[in-house]
C-alpha cells in the first residue's frame, strides 16, 4: 500500500509543472552513442510521447555522428573534423543525408509504436535554411543556419504531433548541406521562443569533479558557466554543450535550458516534474 500511495503523491507532485508546461514547447537533442542504445532510446521516447499526452509541443533534433562515421569507414572513406565540424564533402554530404533518414525514420517509427503521434522532418523539407559556413579551412558543404521554417513546425505542434528534425539545411540554390545537430536544436528553440531546450547526454550534467558523481551542479546561471569554463571545472566535451544552452538563453527566445542524463531511466520526467529535477538547468540569470 506504501508504493500505491508514493505513486500517487508523485503524480501530485508534477501536477503544477504539468499546468505550468502544457501548450508550451519543448527542443530536445537527441544524439551520439545514446542514440544507439535501443533500451535507453525506447526510455527516451516513452517520456517524449508522454510529454505528448500531457499537451506539451515537444521537437526532437537528432544527431547521427556515429552512424555516419562508421558508414564513412565501411565505404573506406575518412572522417576529418575541424573544431568539432565535420569536413563535408559530396561523398561524405551522400552518406550524411542517407544515415540521417535512415535515423528520422527509425525514430518516427518507434514513436509511432509507442502510440504517439509524429511527424519527421528530413534535410530536403526545408525546415532548415542556411548558407555555407566559413571557417579558416574550406568545411564543404556544412551549413550556417539564417532560418527556420517556424510556421511548418507550429503547424505540426498545434495539431499534437511530436517533431522529429534532421541536422540538414538547405541554401537559396537548394543545395543541402550537413548542420550541427546542437545548433540547429539552439536555432530552432529560439525561433520557436521554447520554453526549454534540453541537451540528452551520457554524463550526468555539469559536474565539479567528473569523478565525484555527487558533484553535480544542478543549477547555473551563464555568469557561472563562463566562470566555469575558465577554472576548467567545465571542460572537453562539455564546453559545446554548455555553450549552446548558453548561446540559446542569449538569444532571448528560450526560456530554460537542461542538460540530461539519457542514461537514467526516464530522467527528461524527473528532470520536468519532480521539484529536485536530476539533470543541470543553465539560466539567464
């Protein structure tokens, strides 16, 4: 009778975040080696379609790295990155568009499996615009975003459907190019004006010590974060994705930003509806 009873009060517990979110929306990037877990994938969208139920406009922007660089290694091609950017050639600009499809639908297809209702969005949708991006060596065809087709996705939203996004955009002379998945889940949670953009990872959230698994900082201001970044406490891998919350947070259109362990069962729930929440949430301020 205890667990019936503890159940309960944890239902009431989320019952003012569940009002404070519904109609609200929601960006979650989804990508790396978390994505290829089906056990912690199949934890990950339950949460996502219940989100779903409970009225929040949720969009997913997956990622797809490993994918593509084991399809470029199977094709005895090499992947070459530039601070974090993949060099984009055509042949690897083939096999990016073709693994990141294979990934939106196997994504829609499992979301549609736990009975919720979805609408993916491929590179040649134009959801995404962009223009070539410029760096100090030629990246290829690798993209900076200028747009978001912000009424195709509220279109979608208002009607309940979870948004599935690939990390491609397209140019004025229609030629796709790859995007980084963190930008472009940054990008669009701030031409949606989200409430929350939420990075999914396989580490806890900003820690003081990565070895110490009760140093999680569970909430930082963007002072804090750069203060961090320059002590070295937030270091690594770390750093881009604490810059893209930040970078959304500055943009003015987003309102929270999270950074998710996707390996403990349902933690975007936990993160949302609990008063403790088991992520770091970045705020303005």
């Amino acid at each position: 009778m205890e667990n019936i009873i503890k159940k309960a009060s944890i239902l009431i517990e989320a019952i003012p975040y569940i009002q404070a979110f519904r109609r609200k929306i929601f960006v979650i990037k989804y990508g790396g080696s978390i994505l290829d877990d089906p056990k912690i994938r199949h934890n990950v969208l339950q949460d996502i379609v219940f989100l779903s139920y409970v009225g929040i406009r949720t969009i997913i922007v997956h990622g797809g790295g490993p994918h593509i660089s084991a399809r470029l290694k199977e094709q005895g091609l090499k992947s070459e990155f530039i601070n974090g950017i993949r060099v984009t050639d055509k042949p690897t600009l083939k096999i990016v568009g073709e693994e990141l499809d294979k990934l939106n639908t196997m994504i829609v297809e499992e979301i549609k499996a736990l009975k919720g209702d979805v609408s993916g969005f491929k590179g040649e949708e134009n959801i995404i615009f962009v223009k070539k991006k410029k760096a100090d060596k030629d990246l290829g065809y690798v993209g900076t975003i200028t747009s978001v087709n912000k009424d195709t996705l509220q279109e979608h939203l208002s009607k309940g459907q979870i948004t599935v996004v690939s990390p491609m955009g397209v140019s004025v002379e229609k030629q796709p190019h790859n995007v980084n998945a963190d930008e472009v889940a940054s990008a669009i949670a701030n031409s949606m004006k989200a409430e929350k953009l939420v990075l999914l990872t396989n580490v806890p959230g900003v820690m003081r010590d990565p070895k110490d698994p009760e140093s999680l900082i569970s909430t930082l201001t963007v002072e804090q974060v750069g203060q961090l970044i320059k002590s070295e406490v937030i270091c690594g891998g770390m750093i881009p994705k604490v810059n893209s919350c930040v970078d959304a947070l500055k943009g003015g259109g987003v309102q929270k930003t999270h950074i998710v362990d996707a390996r403990l069962a349902h933690a975007l729930l936990l993160e949302f509806f609990t008063d403790q929440g088991v992520g770091t949430q970045i705020l303005k301020k």
